[in-house]
C-alpha cells in the first residue's frame, strides 16, 4: 500500500515538471525567436543605413575630402586623380564606399553607441578586411542564396547580437570592381553590424517556473496524500466481511467487494457488466419492492429480508440498500450490502418448535396424549372469559369414560 502511495506520487509529480518544464522550454523557445526577430529587424535598420551612404557615395564615384592625419590617401585606391589641390590650396583624396564606412564604424565606437560595423569580403583587397571564422561561415551562406545571418552570443563579458547581409555589386561598383573580376549582381562581400544586449539571464525564468513547481508539487503532495487517506479509508469500509455491491441506475453492478463475490460468486471481466437480477436474482427482481427501484424513487434507506435459494440451499438475507451520489449530490444507483441471517433463523424457527412441542408437552396426558387437566383449567378460564365478554351460555359436560 505504501509503495503504491509512493509511486502514485512520484508519477503525478513527474507528469507535472514534465507538463511544467516543456511549457517553460516552449514559452522560452518562443520569447527567443521574438527577441531575435526584433534584434533580426534592428541590426537590418542600421545596415540598410549603412549601406545607403554607401551607395550614395559609390554612385559619385567617391567623394573628395580634406587629408588630415585621421583621413590619410587610401592605399589601396590607384586610381588617377585620388588625390587633388583645391584653388585655394587645400589638399584633397577621394574617400571610396569602404574607405567611408571604416570611417563611420571607428565613430560609432569613438560615439560609444557600443554598436560595431564590419565591412569583409572572402576576397579582401584590403587584408585588414578579412572576414572572421563567423563572417566567413555566413558570407558561404550568402553564396548558396540565404538573404541574411544573425544570432545572439556571448563573449565572456557581455551579450551581442551579430548581424550579416551580403553587399551585392551594383554597376555604380563595378567603377571600382569590375579590375577584379566582377560583375552586377554578384556578391562583392558583407558588413557585419553587432549590437550590445543585456545579457541573457535566466534567473527571472528560474526563479518564476521554479516557484510555480514547487507550489505545484506542494499541492499534488496534499491532495494525492488525502486522496490515498480517503481510498484507505473507503477500502477499510468497503472491504468489510459484509458483501456489499454498487449498482448504477440501470441495475449494472458498478463493483463488488471480495465477500460479496465469494458469497455470490465471481464478477465477469473488465470489458463485459452484469445486471444485478442475473448475478444474484430474488423474489424482489422486478417488483416494485426492488431495492434500487426504491431508492430510485426516493427512499434514503431501504431495508428488507428476502430469500435467496443458492446451490439448492435457502438462505436468509437483510438487505440494506443506500443511494449512490455523485458529485453534485444526485442519486445514481444504490449501494446494498447483504447480512446473511440464515442461522439465526434456523435457531428461531428450532426454539419456535421446541416451544410448541413443550406447550402440548404440558398440556397433555404423557400415555394417552389425550388434554389433560392443566388444559381443561386453561381452556375453562377462556371459555368461561368469553363467556362473560360475549354474554351467551356456557355449557360444561362431565363426562367419566372408565
Ligand atoms: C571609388 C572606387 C570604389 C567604388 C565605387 C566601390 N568600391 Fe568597394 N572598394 C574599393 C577599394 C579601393 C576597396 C579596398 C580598400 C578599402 O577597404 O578601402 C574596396 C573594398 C570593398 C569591400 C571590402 C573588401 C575588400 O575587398 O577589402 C567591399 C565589400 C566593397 N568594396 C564593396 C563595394 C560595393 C558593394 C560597391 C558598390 C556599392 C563598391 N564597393 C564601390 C573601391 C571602391
């Protein structure tokens, strides 16, 4: 019983941390793609940015702005006519697409916007443009036809979000890029944008699922443990040595405890149900003194002795039939257990006879049997009352027949 208990526990609190944990893990799954379309839908704002000025740029050409010491002539631009003196002597280089974006990226982090660009190519002109392991897995991708990449990571100290979406060679490009062999539409490379996030904690999923659970498990340990006191109890009650059965309304005999079965035999399987006038017929079946017709019909208690012929034998039997309730208190079937009284009425019937066998016992002449004076005494005095009750005669022969 106990183990039956422990297991009973066990399974329904396994089913809820299973119920439990796969709701948390669908509900996190989901608040993840959500955070990630909206990062997905960020980090594709500022690209688009990005990539605007850049073909603002690419479409003069380049622009031309003063050298400093910040803005130096880029190397890897040999055009003609990268470098030029104004009329009024100021010394200009012209500023290419990539050129302008290292620019932008070094003022985001200079603006601690936090956020960080990067312009890459799998074929870099420029080697400090190689594209990372991450860029370089992705810019692949680009060239099997996915549109866009992006996923949260962490770097040991914080949490980002990195974003890539191909730079696809327009013919404002090709001004530039066609030397190396490309042409419109072709991938000329990627910018990466990555965006500083808080960082993934799961402590507020933890500590909210964790208390549900444990709450939870609190009242499935209550209720399975005053569900399993209850069942003890109904056992105990149920599992008495007087033979009790619960029939439903339409006389299907719901269950039966063990004496019940041993004394009127077994009950069919699972699958088949059996009728109480066929498991047990008696002289009540189909009268109206039935029991659950009784109780059907209003009675609270219903109690009566029938005769029962089991194996050629009659037997006695005080049959106390109670209504079976359901939830909300209506009447579904009857409980009706069955106190055999064959013996006590064995010995009624036995003391009746000795009594009356002793009554003419005393009232009788032990050699002839014939009534003897003790009798004519009783049956004078009643005659002689009945006399008086009634007023008519009273007539008393003496007779000697020696
Ligand atoms: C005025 C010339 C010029 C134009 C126009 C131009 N580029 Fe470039 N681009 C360059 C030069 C020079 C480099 C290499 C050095 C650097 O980073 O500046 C470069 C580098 C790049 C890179 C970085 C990888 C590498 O090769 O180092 C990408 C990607 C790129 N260009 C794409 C484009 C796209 C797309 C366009 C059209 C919108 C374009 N470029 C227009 C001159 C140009």
């Amino acid at each position: 019983m106990k183990g039956g208990k422990g297991n009973l526990i066990l399974i329904v609190m396994t089913g809820w941390l299973c119920i439990l944990g796969s709701f948390a893990y669908w509900f996190e799954m989901d608040t993840r793609r959500e955070e990630k379309r909206k990062a997905l839908t960020t980090a594709n704002a500022f690209f688009q940015q990005v990539v605007t000025s850049r073909q603002w740029n690419a479409s003069h050409g380049g622009v031309y702005v003063p050298i400093t010491t910040e803005t130096q002539p880029n190397r890897y631009l040999p055009i003609q006519g990268r470098d030029l003196t104004a009329d009024n002597g100021l010394k200009l280089t012209k500023i290419n697409p990539s050129y302008m974006t290292r620019q932008i990226a070094e003022l985001a982090i200079k603006n601690e916007s936090g956020i960080h660009f990067h312009l890459t190519s799998l074929k870099p002109i420029r080697p400090e443009n190689k594209a990372t392991e991450w860029e370089q897995r992705w810019l692949k991708s680009f060239e099997q036809g996915v549109r866009e990449q992006g996923e949260f990571f962490e770097d040991g100290e914080s949490t980002w979000f990195r974003y890539m979406a191909p730079l696809l060679t327009g013919p404002e490009c090709l001004k530039c890029h066609v030397q190396q062999g490309y042409k419109e539409g072709d991938i000329r490379g990627g910018l990466s944008v990555s965006l500083p996030y808080p960082p993934h904690t799961h402590l507020h999923l933890i500590a909210g699922y964790g208390s549900v659970a444990v709450l939870g498990l609190i009242f499935i340990f209550i209720g399975t443990t005053l569900y399993e006191r209850k069942q003890r109890l109904f056992d105990a009650t149920f599992n008495s040595p007087v033979p009790t059965c619960v029939t439903d309304k339409n006389h299907t005999i719901l269950m039966a405890n063990e004496s019940y079965r041993t004394e009127f035999g077994p009950l069919p399987d699972h699958q088949k149900t059996i009728k109480c006038y066929e498991h047990r017929p008696g002289i009540s079946c189909h009268t109206a003194d039935c029991p659950l017709t009784r109780i059907m019909g209003g009675s609270n208690q219903y109690a009566y002795e029938t005769i029962k012929e089991m194996d050629g034998v009659s037997r006695h039997f005080i049959v106390t039939a109670k209504p079976l309730l359901d939830a909300r208190g209506m009447v579904v079937g009857s409980v009706e257990n069955f106190q055999e009284i064959t013996e006590r009425k064995r010995a009624e019937e036995a003391l009746e006879e000795s009594n009356r066998k002793l009554e003419s016992l005393s009232n009788t002449d032990g050699l002839t049997g014939i009534a003897n004076r003790r009798r004519f005494d009783e049956v004078l005095a009643q005659e002689y009352a009945r006399h008086a009750r009634s007023g008519t005669e009273l007539s008393l022969i003496l007779m000697d027949i020696d």
